[in-house]
C-alpha cells in the first residue's frame, strides 16, 4: 500500500514539474512572418517569440498552410494563432482575440495598362476577379462582394491557393484583359518587389484592418494562454511592439489594451 502511494506521489509530482509547452501555428505570409532560408522571420514572429520569453512560457511555433493551421487553433489542438484578421466575426467565434498589432488595408492590383480603378463595390460589375484562401483576404472578398446588390452582370470571385498563384493569373490573362485581384495592400506589394514584378499595379483601397494573435478557446492551456495576453501589454506599453515593427517598416496600432 505504501508503495502504491510512493508511485502516485511521484507521478502527480512529476506532472507537476513537467513544463508546458504551447503551441502556436501560423502561415508562411510575407512580410508579417515568412520562411527564408529555412529559418522562420518577420515582425509577427518576432513579437511572437519575445512575447513567450516576457510570459516565461515555452513555444512551439509551427509553419503550416493556413487552412490547416486555422482548423488546429479552432479545435484546440494549437493554443495560437497568427496573424489574424481582428475584424473577422467567425475568428471572434473562435478565438479570444489580442490588440490589434499591425495596421494594414486591402485593395484591388491590376495591369500597368487596365485603367481601372476602384471608387465603389458597383465598379466590380461585370469583372473576374482573384483572391486567395480561405483567408483574411477571401472574407473581406466575400465581404465586398455580398454587398453588390445587382443581379445584372455580377462580378465573379476566383480564390487561389497562394497570392503568388492569384498574382501569376492575373498576368497571365485568367481574369480577362480587364481582370484585377485583392490582395492585402502590404502583401501585394511585397511580393511585387520580392519577385520583381513588372506590369503590375495597385488599383485602390477596400478597407482598413488589423492583425493580431488569436487565442483558441479550446486550448487547454487556458492559464498559460492568459499570461500570454498579460506579457503582450508590457510589451506594448514599454514600445518593444511598435520598435520591431518598424524596423520592418510596418504601420503600428495604436490602440493599447
């Protein structure tokens, strides 16, 4: 009998001191985080990464497509996720959501020679038009075109796997001569820069956003989880936010919890 307790003791006690690692999945989504070199980069990473060492927590961060690293965090397999769309009502259904990080915008790129340019959802009348997903970008997409209220020549929604696929459509000609694409504005532009893009241009602004950590509310890390929030609003008070943000020329939120 004596023995039996001494094993259940040890047991309990080894479960006790047993540290508890989180784990946190996101996309490879330049320039908010990225793969280079086989390494994991970018400021969402970055604040991610000094947000577990303020908390003195152990992270697991994973790089997966981002359908699957959405359906992880929402069945509480991942306790994590980044970057997040903040203004998403179906991510507020699944997540507690941080402050905002990040200020970011969406919009339309098209070819240097299409002479369009987006004032309002009636100018998307008659168009084929890209995106990628599912995403933050798909939902504003959806978003925007559930708001176009004519039945008579609907623009029609094409959602690519990646914005390089979306991007290479729209030089190819998939969307027509007069075909366009939305992208996040930052995203857009950097991979135009990164693969040295010609013929293409930005063709307005949809809306501006926000991206943050979303919290899995089926994490079964819930103490550890909130201490992540806690070591996110020092952060933020102390500047270390907005300082990693612009090294990477990147618009910082305002707004502190």
């Amino acid at each position: 009998m004596i023995r039996v307790l001494l094993l259940l003791l040890l047991t309990i006690t080894n479960a006790i001191a047993q540290p508890i690692t989180l784990r946190i999945v996101t996309e490879d989504f330049p320039p908010f985080q990225y793969v280079r070199n086989g390494k994991m980069e970018g400021p969402m990473y970055e604040i991610m990464q000094r947000v577990c060492k303020e908390a003195s927590i152990d992270c697991f961060i994973e790089v997966k497509p981002w359908k699957d690293a959405l359906e992880s965090a929402e069945n509480g397999y991942a306790d994590v996720i980044f970057s997040v769309l903040l203004e998403s009502d179906e991510h507020k259904d699944k997540f507690e959501l941080s402050q905002p990080i990040v200020d970011t915008a969406y919009g339309f790129f098209t070819t240097i020679r299409n002479k369009w340019y987006f004032n309002s959802v009636e100018d998307l009348k008659g168009l084929k038009v890209g995106t990628y997903g599912p995403s933050g970008t798909s939902i504003v997409s959806e978003q925007l075109f559930k708001s176009y209220k004519s039945d008579m020549n609907r623009p029609y929604l094409y959602v690519e796997n990646t914005v390089p696929e979306a991007l290479q459509n729209l030089i190819i000609g998939k969307y027509g001569k007069n075909g366009v694409v939305i992208l996040n504005k930052d995203v857009g532009n950097y991979q135009l820069k990164l693969k040295r893009v010609v013929g293409l241009k930005f063709a307005g602004d949809i809306k501006h956003a926000s991206y943050g950590f979303g919290f899995s509310k089926k994490s079964q890390h819930l103490a550890e989880v909130s201490r992540l929030t806690t070591a996110l609003s020092r952060l933020r008070q102390r500047g270390v936010i907005d300082s990693i943000l612009r090294e990477y020329d990147l618009s910082s939120s305002n707004f502190i919890k």
